[in-house]
C-alpha cells in the first residue's frame, strides 16, 4: 500500500501543479470579459483616400476624440481621447500628413502624423478672453512650402506653422471694440478678420499675412440686429438672419469694403408661417435655409441678390460641398420617407439632373439623420461615384455606398448615462437524442484535446481547437440564464434617449430601441435621458411574464421641463407604454414594495413639493396607504447647503382630484453654513446590498456590531474657496467636513474635519463603512480615509459564546427613532492615482470579502483588498491580530500591478463602474463604461465555491485510473510477497 500511496501523491502533486497559477493568459482572453472601443456622436470628418496608403476617414466627436476609421470596414486604425474639459472645434489636414485640431475654446492646437497618430507637436494660444474658436488651413500649393494655419480663440487671431507649431504671429482683438470674429478670409497678401460686435455692428480687419500688421479696419450699422451665425457662401459673401427671422441679409467685403442688402423670405417663398434658420452647410454661392419641413437652395448672385433654386420637401440633412473637379461641386441632401431613405447628389451648377440618386432602407431605431459627409471616387468607367457618411440621431455612424450600407457603428454606447440588469429567461426543458448523442462526442473530443494539450503534446491546430472549444463551451453567449448567474442582460441608457441590451457574456446587442418620449421634436426641443429603473422583476411563481424596466427622461436640462415616462419589456425591447406626465420630476424614489404581478412602486417627486405613485392602480395605493407611515427620504440641495427628510402627509388638495398625488411635510433639514462650507458630495448604500452578519468577531473573541441602515447618507463639504480645481486655494484656505447622517431623524451620527484638504471627493458606502477619496494640499498627495461606524447599543452581547448560544437580544427591532450609541473608527492613506470613480463588490449572500474597484486617471480600474482599508491596521500588530489578517500599517496604500481587473486594456473616458452579483457567492460581475465598455467576472476571494473553466478533468479522471490501477497491482505484489513468505 505504501507504494500506492507514494504514487498517489505524485500524480496529486502533478495535477495541482497544472494551475498554481492565477494570470490570464493568452489563450483564456475573451473567456472571462470583453472589451469594446466607440468614439461617440461624429461633429467633423474629413475622407482621406489618396491612391498611395490606406483609405480613411478622420472625424473628431461629442466625446473628445480624435480619431482615424478604416473606409472599408469601420475599425479604428488610431484614436485619442481627449480630456473631459478639451473639447475639439476643429478639425483639417495640414501638408497632407499632419491632421491638426483645434480645442479647448481654441487655446490648443495639435499637429497629430496622420498614418500612425502619433503627436508631432503642441501649442499652446493665448488669450485673454473668452470667444468663438476658429480654425483655417491656407493650402500652399507647393509642396515644399508651409501651410500657414490661421486660429482665432480667446480673442487673439494667431499665425502658426503647420511644420512645427511655432506661432510665426498674434493680434489681440480683445481691445478692438470686442469683436467676436466669425470668419477669417485670406487673399494672396492680407487676411481679413470679419465679425460682430453686438448683434449689428459688423467689422471688418485687414491684416498683412506675413506679420499680422494691421493695414486697414472698416465697419457698418446693419439696419437691424441679427439672428443666429454668419455663413460664408464666397470668399467675400455672407448671408445672416434678421433678428424676426423674416429677412435675408447679404453682406459683401469685396477689397475691405463692406455693403449688404436685405431680402423679405416672404419674398422668396409664399405662406412661410415656420421660424426660419440657416443651415452651416457650406455651398459655393449657395445656402441651404430651412422653414416648416422644407429645405430652400438659394443663390447669391454676383450682384447681391438672392434667387430660389430650388425646394426640398421633407430634407433630413445637407453636406458641405464637395471638389470634384476643376470648377465643378457636388454637395448631397437626404430626404426621408417611411425608413426609406433618399440620397441625391447634385451639381452646384447643373440642378436639372442628379449624380445619384438612390435609396437605402434605414433601421428606423436609428432615427432621423443629423449630419452627412460625402466623398466621390472614380468607377471603372471614369465616371464618379459617391459614399456617404452619415451621423444618426441615436449617434450611430453608417457608411454608405452604391445604395447599400457599407458598415455600422454603434457609437451611441460611448455615451451610457444609466445602467441597469436583467435575468434572463429560464432555459426550457426537454432535450433531443440527436443533441445527447452530440454533446456527448463533442465531451468526449473536447476531454481528449484537454489531455493532449495538459500532456503538451497538442499540435498549433490542437491549440486553436483547444481555444474555440473553450469559448464554446463556457456557453456564455446563450439566451438563457446559467446556474451560476453569469449571464444576464446589461440594460443601458444613452444620452441620445435610446435603451441598448448587452448580453454579459460576449456584449453584444441583444435589442435596442430609440424611445419616442427622448426623440427631438417642436415640442421637445432638447430631450433628457435621466435614469433607468427596474420595474416589473417576476420571480419563480411568475416566471411567464417578462421582466420590465422604467425609462425616465425630460424635455430640456430644466427641472421645470416636462417629464415622459416609458416601459420597456426586458426581453424584447418592446415599448409596452410611455406617458406625458402633468407634472415635472426632481427625484424618482423606488419603494421596497411590489404588488401582486411583480411592480415595483415608485415615488415620483415634482419640484411643487408633491409626490405622485406609479403605478397608478388601486392595488398600489392600498399597499401604499398600509405603508404611509414608513416611507421616508431625503433631497439635497446642493447650491443652498441644505440637507432635507421627508415623509407622506396626505392626498393632494387639486381642483381635479387626483388619488394618487400625495402633499408630503419636512421632518428635518440640516442646514450648512455658507460662509464656511459648501456640499460638493453624496453618497448612500445601495437597497440591493446583501449584509450577512451584522456582527463582527474582533481579536480576543471580542464582538462588535456594524450599524447597518438603509438610511445613512454621507455628505462631503468643502471650504468655500476650496471647491473649485486643485491649486486654487491654499492649505490654511481649504479643509473638508464629513457628515454621516441618519435620514429618517436627520441625526448626524459622525463628523470629521480634514484640515487643508479639498475635493473633487468620491465616495462609496457599503454595509457599515464608507470609503472616500480626496487630495492633501498639505502633503501634495491625494489620500483615502475610512470610517467604519459600529452599534454601542449592543455591548452586553460582545461575548462571543453568548452569540452562539443564542443569549442575545439581535432579535430586537431596530429604529432610527431608538437614538442608538454608536462609535466610529477610522484611518487614512496616502494613495498614489486621482480617481474617477469608485465601486465597491456586491456577492449575493454578503459572505465574500470585499474589494474597492477604483477607476484611475488612467482609465483603469484596480482593485483593492478591503483589508487594506481596515482602520484597526498597526505598525506591530500583535499576534491574535495577524491571526485575523490584520495588515501591518503603512502610510499608502499598495498599487499592484496584477490588481488591475482590466489588465493592459483601458477603458477611455472612464466615467462610471457597475458591480452586479452573481448567483455564485465567490463572484461579481463588473462592468466599466464611458467612451469604451468592459465587463469582466471577478472573485475577490478566489473561486472557492467552484472549479474554473480550464480544470483538468481528464487528468483528475486519469489519476483515479491511475490510482485504482496501482492499487491493484500493489495488492497483487503483496499477495504474491505474502504466499513466497509462507512458502519459506
């Protein structure tokens, strides 16, 4: 038997051996999470597609980045993304290799290699007051001579070398009348600056192009103020709005001079009742006006005048004008009709005929186009054809060519404002014997590749299988839920008002909807996508009705704006109804109640301090009348420094009577003072936290109990002089106060001063602690604090064996009202990163240990043991503490790199992390979004409720054979040693 043993333990020393490691390696990328990259909502584009080098489009976006597309498919060749506060103005090509953008309200101009996008160089304008930002390129047309780039931003005009960015040049118009440059204008010599001061003066400066002299400035009184930009349709033409929209002006700078002639748009088209606005479509002695649902063409003639060329019913957008040839432009105008959408492309000159024209049909979720970008090539036939780029209302980006769409891209996810999931449907039962047969070979082929590959002796195609068996058998792409809970639906909301389902296991969109309550119409001119919420989850008992989810958005950015609500079924993406609400909305409050099909009741509260329930049924309101009594919140606002409780009061008092409108009184508010400090932060726990143990066994079997309530707020308040960028107050002017307040009572039960410190703060509150993030102007280092707050009310129950043996009141109820004693303990640490946001594990029983999830100035995401944040941490903790897992204290806290839960990858633009727990307690699912998206599965305390993916389960089948195998040859042996013995 000894010999059994001995070979036993070999082959159990062999197996374990296979996975002592716990990286990721190349061939597990894609298992466990996924990463995809957008660029947002396109404002520029520019088609490179020269005959040398690859075909590419430029475009710059809402989200700050730059970027280079592939013209064939659609895949980023290169990208940048900007700071959150370096928003791009403009965008050009410069010596046709540097791409040059403009941002910054025109204080920064980059020159970027156009093949690579690598940074040539950087400079920095000045300026010394706020203004438009323009950017022109003058095109040298030798080729071994510089493009001079002209910028007018903070009201200075620069001259700058598209070679190296030296500023060769700059005029101040801060002190010339204050005028607001609207167009720059280059002749062979002189550049003139044309503009506004008011909305009737127009100026006009001549300057020398070489030095930026001035030589001439000349301006008018226009009879009339103005309406809206000026749009150039020739180099020394403008047209603009009077300030009723009823007139066309035409203003002309021929030489430095400047006249103007006026035209009633009554004059040009008959019953115009619409408001009138010019379209920034730049055409070459055309502009393109819209009115009601029209399009007008209108040319400028060599005199001044203006003639109608032509009307365009129901026009969704127009291009710029595009060279074909010499003296020849073609621009493009799309028209809509059903989802059915027309394309025409037409010769500036020649109106009697089409380019093109064809017809593509669009997903009508994609909504209405907003902006068109076209780009011509030459057939086999040596005529012209055209592509088209088009920006969709939801913010996707299409390509079309030759009628069809080319590719898509779904950049609207670069702008997710809300996140919420879903469980999938339940796998239906009953199997084919066909599929049996199968799965059973596929097993018996895949162990047999798993045994080839733990042997090392897989072939590279052995290798390849390995890999696509791997991502076919984690099953992590099906429709239906997993024991482990791993799959589920990530369900987001955009800024474009459109809903996008993400299945977790690939990404991928499952269904996505553009709501009609968030689209832009007369009457919703500027449409909110605020918050998304859980509103019908069915359990076990309902399981035939389909998950919902509640959208909630307005018509504008203004509390007092009209509010919509829509419902969408989780599984389908069906909007099963939407409605107008009367009233506004400045707080949506989830209730913990549900009725009998599985509705969760809400609380929507209006800016004239009444509270309306949805659903409107009068289960709800019963269930709501047994409840008065309990419901309570909270509001902050934020400009006064007030900090408010609320509770129900009665029914409205409305001329029209309405049962489900509720006046609601004041139980508290907290009032800060204003000279010293202002409210910069907020955060609460979140209602779905799963606590597991309210008590916590210290060292020497001593036992504490967290103060755990679902109504405890954490409010961070800044010095006043201190709320604004780091560096703009000094360490005597700046400090922090930390409240922890009850919200039911409006008891501060903690308050904590950091002296010379300011924001920004980020915070996250779980179970009994919370964890915030600021920066020491003392230290010049950023630090992290905990406070973790603990239930003296409690203290005859500290002795452990009384917990186990059940001699404790933890059976009491507890109240807010009872004014329990509570005690704090708290820490602080130096940490290395700025943060963007931070996130805390959720598990489903509360049992696993937890970890912060910081999302770094680096738009990565670390995790971070809790352990390292436990405010008991000593310099020499004794033994019983090291037993505990007490850490040794430091002054920062440990950046390693392995921490990283998004490895190599960045998630760019991070603005927000979303933990979901899986029905596995070792798990969470964590989810990163901002310009990119990441998803990935992890297990702060290992996976130790399950094997992983790649466990050998051959080899452990072989080391059974194995085993059985040496014990029978051993029991032989011995039989044999034995009978030879006795033979003696």
């Amino acid at each position: 038997m000894a010999m059994a043993i001995r070979v036993f333990l070999l082959l159990l020393f062999f197996l374990s051996s296979t996975n002592i490691g716990y990286s990721l390696f190349e061939d597990q990328v894609g298992l466990m999470d996924w990463h995809q990259q957008y660029i947002g909502k396109v404002k520029h584009a520019l088609f490179h597609t020269q005959k040398t080098g690859r075909k590419r489009v430029l475009v710059s976006t809402e989200e700050n980045v730059v970027a280079s597309l592939d013209l064939r498919h659609g895949e980023i060749f290169w990208r940048h993304v900007l700071g959150t506060n370096d928003v791009v103005d403009g965008l050009d090509i410069a010596l046709g290799k540097y791409v040059i953008t403009l941002s910054s309200d025109g204080s920064i101009l980059r020159a970027w290699n156009l093949p690579d996008g690598q940074m040539v160089w950087e400079t920095s304008l000045q300026g010394s007051k706020t203004s438009k930002s323009i950017l022109y390129i003058s095109k040298n047309p030798k080729a071994d001579k510089d493009d001079l780039i002209l910028v007018f931003g903070k009201g200075s005009l620069h001259a700058v070398s598209g070679i190296d960015g030296e500023v060769l040049w700059r005029k101040d118009f801060a002190g010339e009348s204050s005028i607001e440059v609207s167009h720059i204008i280059q002749s062979t010599d002189k550049i003139y600056a044309a503009g506004f001061v008011g909305s009737s003066k127009f100026y006009v400066y001549g300057l020398n192009a070489d030095t930026g002299k001035l030589l001439k400035d000349d301006h008018t009184i226009l009879p009339c103020d103005t309406f809206g930009e000026l749009l150039s349709v020739s180099g020394d033409k403008f047209v603009v709005l009077d300030k009723m929209r009823s007139k066309i002006l035409t203003i002309n700078i021929k030489n430095g001079e400047i006249s103007y002639k006026q035209k009633l748009i009554s004059d040009l088209i008959k019953d115009s009742s619409g408001q009138a606005v010019i379209l920034p479509s730049r055409l070459p002695e055309l502009f393109a006006l819209r009115i009601d649902s029209h399009v007008l063409t209108i040319k400028v003639t060599n005199e001044d005048d203006l003639v109608l060329v032509d009307k365009i019913n129901n026009a969704a957008a127009v291009s710029d004008a595009l060279s074909i040839s010499e003296g020849q432009h073609a621009f493009a105008f799309i028209q809509h009709e059903g989802s059915n959408i027309h394309l025409f492309v037409k010769d500036v000159n020649d109106w009697n005929g089409d380019l093109l024209k064809e017809s593509i049909i669009i997903d009508h979720q994609r909504g209405n186009i907003e902006k068109i970008f076209i780009n011509n090539y030459v057939r086999t036939d040596r005529s012209y054809g055209f592509r088209a780029l088009m920006v969709m209302e939801d913010h996707s980006l299409l390509l079309v060519q030759q009628g069809e769409i080319v590719w898509t891209r779904e950049d609207g996810l670069a702008s997710v404002v809300d996140v919420t999931t879903s469980e999938l449907p339940v796998e239906k039962e009953g199997v084919s014997v066909a599929k049996v047969e199968q799965n059973l070979f596929e097993w018996l082929k895949g162990h047999v590749l798993k045994l080839k590959g733990t042997l090392m002796i897989a072939s590279p195609e052995d290798v390849v299988a390995i890999q696509a068996l791997r991502l076919r058998s984690s099953e992590k792409s099906k429709m239906t839920r997993d024991h482990n809970g791993f799959r589920k639906l990530l369900i987001v909301l955009t800024r474009a008002g459109k809903v996008f389902a993400l299945h977790t296991g690939d990404g991928r969109v499952v269904w996505s909807i553009l709501l009609h309550t968030l689209r832009k119409t007369e009457v919703c001119e500027h449409p909110v996508g605020l918050n998304i919420y859980q509103w019908q989850v069915p359990h076990h008992h309902a399981l035939d009705e389909n998950p919902s989810i509640l959208v909630v958005g307005r018509c504008g950015p203004s509390l007092a704006a009209p509010a919509a609500l829509s419902f969408i079924d989780a599984y389908t993406g069906k909007e099963l109804n939407s409605l107008r609400l009367a009233h506004t909305i400045a707080q949506v409050i989830p209730l913990p109640y549900t009725d009998s099909t599985e509705q969760r009741l809400h609380l929507i509260i209006d800016i004239d301090q009444h509270a309306y329930l949805y659903p409107r049924t009068h289960e709800a309101i019963g269930i709501l009348q047994r409840e008065f009594s309990n419901v309570y919140w909270y509001s902050v606002e934020a400009d006064n420094g007030i900090v408010r409780g609320h509770a129900l009061k009665s029914n409205c008092i409305h001329k029209i009577v309405d049962e489900y409108c509720f006046d609601f009184r004041d139980l508290w508010s907290i009032v800060f003072p204003s000279e010293s400090e202002k409210i910069i932060a907020t955060v609460t726990r979140k209602s779905n936290e799963v606590v597991h143990t309210q008590a916590k066994v210290m060292t020497d079997y001593d036992v504490m109990y967290k103060y755990v309530s679902n109504n405890i707020l954490f409010v961070a308040n800044a010095a006043p002089k201190a709320t604004g960028e780091i560096g703009t107050a000094t360490p005597e002017e700046a400090w922090l106060v930390i409240y922890i307040i009850d919200t039911v009572t409006g008891r501060i039960l903690h308050r904590m001063t950091h002296h010379g410190c300011q924001g920004p703060v980020h915070a996250v509150f779980s179970e009994n602690w919370v964890v915030y993030h600021y920066f020491n102007l003392r230290a010049h280092r950023y630090e992290i604090s905990v406070i973790e707050v603990y239930d003296q009310s409690r203290a005859d129950n500290k002795d452990v064996w009384k917990f186990v043996l059940g001699k404790h009141n933890l059976t009491s109820p507890i109240s807010s009202y009872y004014r329990p004693e509570v005690t704090t303990k708290s820490q602080s640490y130096f940490f290395t990163h700025s943060v963007k946001a931070i996130e805390v594990t959720l598990t489903s029983k509360g049992i696993t240990s937890k970890q912060l999830l910081i999302g770094t100035i680096g738009d990565q995401v670390l995790a971070l043991d809790k352990r390292f944040l436990d405010p008991r941490r000593t310099l020499n903790p004794s033994q019983a503490e090291k037993e505990e897992g007490i850490i040794p204290l430091t002054d920062s806290l440990p950046i390693i790199s392995q921490s990283y839960i998004t490895h190599s990858l960045k998630v760019e633009g991070l603005r927000g992390i979303v933990t979901v727990p899986a029905k596995l307690e070792s798990t969470s699912l964590v989810f990163a979004y901002g310009v990119d998206l990441f998803l990935t599965q992890i297990a702060p305390s290992r996976t130790y409720d399950s094997l992983t993916e790649d466990f050998s389960y051959a080899l452990l089948l072989l080391t059974i054979v194995a085993l059985v195998a040496a014990i029978f040859v051993t029991w032989v042996l011995s039989e044999r040693k034995d009978l030879q013995e006795k033979w003696k």
